[in-house]
C-alpha cells in the first residue's frame, strides 16, 4: 500500500513539475542587435532587436552584454502590435565580468607567450651569426699565419690569400646585414612585446603583473638550464597569480542585464525589442560655407559633429538626429521672496529655470511662428538640382523639436574622437522685400571698426530657409573656392536672418585719427573743465566697383550727470531709425552709419566731442 502511494506521490510531482516547465519555460539568455539609434543633443535613445522563440505561458528572457552607464530607469521592452501577449515585467541586473576579465588576461598572456618565441627565433639567429663571425675571424687568423710563414720561406700562395679574403669580406657583408635585419625586427618585436605586457598590467592590475613577471622569469631560467627543471622557486609565484587570476584586485569590468518576462498566448517565434537611453554621447552642428560675392549666391553645407564613447559600437543604424535635451526632472522654478526691512534687505535666491525635456538647444522661450515653418519636402529648385537622385537625409519637425533621418545605414564606433556626417547642403537666400512676398539674393557688404582695425569685414546676410534651425557651431568658411578660416554660427531658428562673416578685406578699410585735443580751463576759480576732442574717420574703397559699407564708432557715454558729453560738427549723420536707437548699443555709445562706396572712392567724417565737467570732479575713462 504504501509503496502504491509513493508511486502516486512521485507521478502527481512530474505532472507538477512539467506543468510549471510548461507554463514559465527556461530563461533564454540574448544580447541582440542594436537596429536604431535616436540621437539627442545630450544622450541616445538605444533600441535592440532580437528573434526569440517563446512557449506557451511565462517566458524569461534575459537580454546580456548591456553597457554598465545607461540609465536603469529609461529601459523599456516592447513586442509586435499584433502579438497575443504581452511583456509582465522588465528588470535590471549587474553583473560583474570576471570571466570576461580572466579571458582577457588569458588571451594577452598566449599573446606574449607567442612573441617571445618569435623573439628567442631571432636570438638564436643571431647567436648563429655570432658564431659564423667568430668563425671566419679564426679563418682570417690562421691565413694571416700561413701566410707569414710562405713569407719566409718565398713560396708565398697569393691567389689564396686573395680567394680567402674575397670569401671573409662577403661572407662579413652578407652576415652584418642579416644581423642589422633582424636588430631592427627585434626593435620592432620589443615595441609590441612592451604594448601587450602594458596591456596586461592594466587588465589584471600591478600585483598581478609583478607575480606573472616573477613566474615568467624563473620559468625561461628553468628552460634554458641543461639540467632537470625545478619548480620550487616558481611556485609561490606562480599561486600568487593564480589567486589573483581568481579573485582579481582593482577595477572590474562591469554588465548590465534586463531580465524580461513574456506571457505568450501560443507557442511561437517572435521579434522583442528593448530600448534604452544611454549618456556619454551628444551632436551638434558644424557647416561648410561657400560663399561668391561676384556670382551673389551661398551654400551651406550642414555636418552632424557626432560624439559617442557608450562602449558599444552603433553598426549599420538607423540613426535619427534629434535637437531636443531631455532632462531627468522636469520641475518649473518657483519665485523667491523679495522683502524690504529696517537696517537689512533680503532678497531670496532665485532659482535658475531649467530647459525641459525636448527643448531644443538655444530656442529656450522663443516660440517659431507658423508662418515661418517650412515643410520637410519643400526644397529650393537649386537643393533640388544638388541632391539629384543620392540618398538624402529626411528632416521633418515632432512636437516641439526637429528631427533628422540619416540616409543609409550608419556605423559609428565608441570612441574618444567626433565624428563627422553629412545631413544636407542648402541654398541660401537673403531677406525678402518690403512686402515680404519676394525672396531676394543675398547681401554683401563690409563693415568696419575704426577704433580697432583699418581692415574691413566682408560680411553676409542670410535668412534661414532651411528645414532645420543652426544650432551653435563651428563654420568653415571659404570665399570664391579659397579656404577663409573658422567662424561660429549663432542659434537661428528658422525664417531669422543671420549675418555671417566671410573674412578681413584690406582693399575696403576705414582709419581713425585724433585730429586735435584741446581742454579749456577758463573760470580756474570756480569755473569748469571741457575737453575737446576733433576726430577724423577716413573711408577707402580701393575695388574697380561699389561697395557696401557699414561703419562702427564709439562715443563716450556718462554715467554721472555731473558729466555731459556731446557730439558737435558731425559732417555724415549716423542712424537714428526707431530700431537703432531702441538697442542696446545705441545706449552703450555705439553709432552706425551706412553707406556706398564707389569704385576707388576715399570718404571723410569728422566730428568734435566735447566732454564738460566741474573742475574738483575726478572722472575716469578720460583719453
């Protein structure tokens, strides 16, 4: 009876058992490919693909080989929309690589193993070498004394003598080369040798190096010894190393792996996803200006300037450029308080405003208007023309931010360096008319600082009709096919204008002088000072045709009412339209004139500026 219910009791447990191995199934363990790669301006949105094969019930997967530096947060799995089941959990491990780490030492050590003989290889040749030489010294010391004695006896063999030295001499030429050869591979050996032993004291740490250097050195004396090997002196070395292989000190290489569980309605194979974001990597924007004043046109060419050190390498992506930041927290500032009290005033530190997640970079508060956007598949004719039927990038905006497409499939490696790609080029066009409702050719023109250089600036302006806004970055320039040198372009967001500098021009140029100073010190008791100073600026345009010019100068401004300053004699007026005098450097003393300059023209403005104050006023800034 009672082995009858043993039985019973074995039978119903495998019925048990089998029905959970049915039901949950064994983890399958996967490190899938990474397919697509979002790109933001501060970190990446990774996705993995993988085929599995699921059963019927709970499903573990275990996805491997993760970077350690992503974010444990932003991991999420995903399955095919008409898949019949659905992902129960998602849950990240660590796991510490020192199988990998052992593997790695292992490896290098065969590495250097295999080197060395190649080494001892040349050693013995040039031991062999060594022996030839010695060998035909003798030969030459034995001629030298055959040869003394055919000397007194006045029978002397001279075509002998001849033959041996002949042989000696190239057989010496023949073994000093060979020697020098091999010298120079064994240098060569010796860089490679010492690169691979650097290798392993960084892998498996300085104590773990200095015991494998110990072994290694009682092992070869062993070796080269005629006579039975001995191991006592190596094998305290050689159980150092052996602990430390086991147990390694110093910094281990670390994983993350995301274990997934899957209810799957009926057996089947399917696609899973896993996605991820990830820091240590970043783009933004570098260009190619190619501009020609006689032909009146500019193209930009628009690079991504890719940084990427993940420790995983994007191969053959789809890569997609995002403008936006997203942040880990997005909170809004709160508004200190500000009060006023007797013998104190308390102001309260503001909070400094974050940029929230899918800001893009520069725009903070401004806002694009609607009329301004351009559609993603709106290109000029000239684009149009330039890009012909190669693969081109896609640009189109989502929510607030602009996304790129990149053509093809994209391989860039985790590495130290940026890396450069080409998202499209553009042709540029000026602001539009008064009406706004025509797009003109670009402008030209020159502006000059006086105060500070006689040389000009050939300056552009250009209006953003491009499917993208610039991010801040760095340009290169080249005017009429000749390389200028580097600018940096400024945030512009779409449908704003921008004025691009081209480089310094020295045939249109403007020079500053101070004609005369004169203070007057009339009223000595109780009078004022006034100082006068007479300027002279001098304008050339030395083209065979008109150029435009816009001219900066600075006067003084006062701080204090007790001093006055002003402008008299002035010959050319300088702006005053309501957006000149309404910006900041109006205030800050900064007029502007503008201006044509005919062909070979030489232009004058003079003005007088007159600064008064009371005689006990110490005022600084004075020229």
């Amino acid at each position: 009876m009672k082995r009858h219910v043993i039985c019973l009791s074995y039978v119903i447990g495998a019925c048990l058992y089998l029905l959970l191995a049915s039901g949950e199934g064994r983890a399958s363990e996967i490190q899938g490919d990474i397919v697509s790669v979002r790109l933001y301006q501060n970190q990446a949105m990774i996705t993995r693909s993988a085929k599995v094969s699921l059963k019927e019930g709970i499903n573990k997967i275990i996805v491997t080989g993760l970077p350690p530096q992503m974010y444990d947060w932003s991991v999420r799995g995903k399955l095919p929309v008409n898949f019949t089941g659905k992902i129960q959990s998602v849950e990240v491990s660590k796991h510490a690589l020192t199988q990998k780490r052992r593997n790695k030492i292992l490896e290098i050590e065969e590495k250097l193993e295999a080197l060395r003989d190649r080494d001892q290889v040349m050693l013995d040749d040039l031991k062999s070498i060594a022996s030839q030489e010695r060998f035909l010294e003798s030969v030459m010391g034995f001629t030298g004394t055959v040869a003394a004695k055919e000397i007194t006896t006045g029978a002397p063999q001279v075509s002998v003598w001849d033959g041996t030295l002949n042989y000696v001499k190239n057989r010496m030429r023949e073994l000093h080369r060979d020697k020098r050869k091999i010298e120079g591979s064994r240098e060569e050996l010796g860089k490679e040798i010492q690169k691979w032993e650097f290798e392993l004291s960084q892998a498996g740490g300085s104590r773990y190096y200095n015991a494998y250097q110990a072994m290694n050195r009682s092992l070869i004396g062993n070796r080269s010894r005629l006579e039975v090997q001995h191991f006592d002196r190596a094998a305290q070395e050689y159980g150092e190393r052996d602990r430390l292989l086991k147990n390694p000190e110093g910094t281990i290489d670390y994983e993350k792996r995301v274990e997934i569980a899957v209810y799957a309605g009926a057996a089947t194979r399917s696609s899973i996803e896993l996605t991820y974001i990830i820091p240590n990597t970043r783009w933004g924007m570098k260009y190619d200006i190619r501009a020609s004043e006689s032909d009146r046109n500019v193209t930009m060419s628009m690079f991504a300037d890719i940084y990427q050190k993940t420790g995983e390498d994007w191969d053959a992506v789809n890569l997609f450029l995002s403008t936006g930041q997203p942040v880990h927290s997005i909170a809004q500032p709160t508004i200190g308080k500000w009060i006023l009290d007797i013998g104190r005033i308390a102001l309260a530190r503001r909070p400094q405003s974050r940029t929230i997640f899918g800001g893009a970079a520069g725009m903070r508060d401004r806002e694009m208007p609607a009329a301004e956007e351009r559609d993603a598949d709106e290109l000029s004719s000239t684009e149009k023309e330039r890009e012909g039927n190669a693969p081109t990038s896609v640009i189109e905006k989502r929510g607030v931010n602009f996304e790129v497409a990149m053509p093809l499939k994209q391989t860039i490696p985790s590495s130290e360096r940026y890396q450069k790609k080409m998202i499209r080029d553009f042709a540029l066009i000026g602001r539009g008319n008064a009406g706004g409702q025509k797009e003109s050719p670009v402008r030209f023109f020159y502006e000059l600082f006086p105060s500070e250089t006689r040389d000009g600036f050939l300056k552009v302006a250009v209006k953003n009709t491009t499917s993208l806004p610039w991010l801040e970055g760095e340009a290169q320039i080249f005017l009429e096919n000749e390389f200028m040198g580097k600018a940096t372009i400024p945030f512009t967001a779409q449908g704003k204008e921008q004025e691009i500098v081209l480089g310094i021009e020295n045939r249109v140029s403007a020079n500053k002088e101070l004609v005369k100073k004169f203070e007057d010190n009339a009223g000595l008791f109780g009078g004022r000072r006034r100082i006068l100073y007479q300027y002279r600026i001098t304008l050339q345009n030395d083209f065979s045709e008109a150029k435009e010019a816009v001219l900066f100068d600075a006067i003084p401004v006062s701080r204090n009412k007790q001093v006055e300053v002003a402008m008299e004699n002035l010959t050319l007026p300088f702006l005053k339209d309501d957006e000149t005098v309404k910006g900041v450097p109006y205030s800050q003393g900064i007029r502007k004139w503008t201006f044509t300059l005919n062909p070979y023209e030489k232009r004058e403005i003079s003005y007088d500026l007159v600064v008064t104050f009371d005689k006990n006023v110490s005022v600084s800034g004075l020229r």
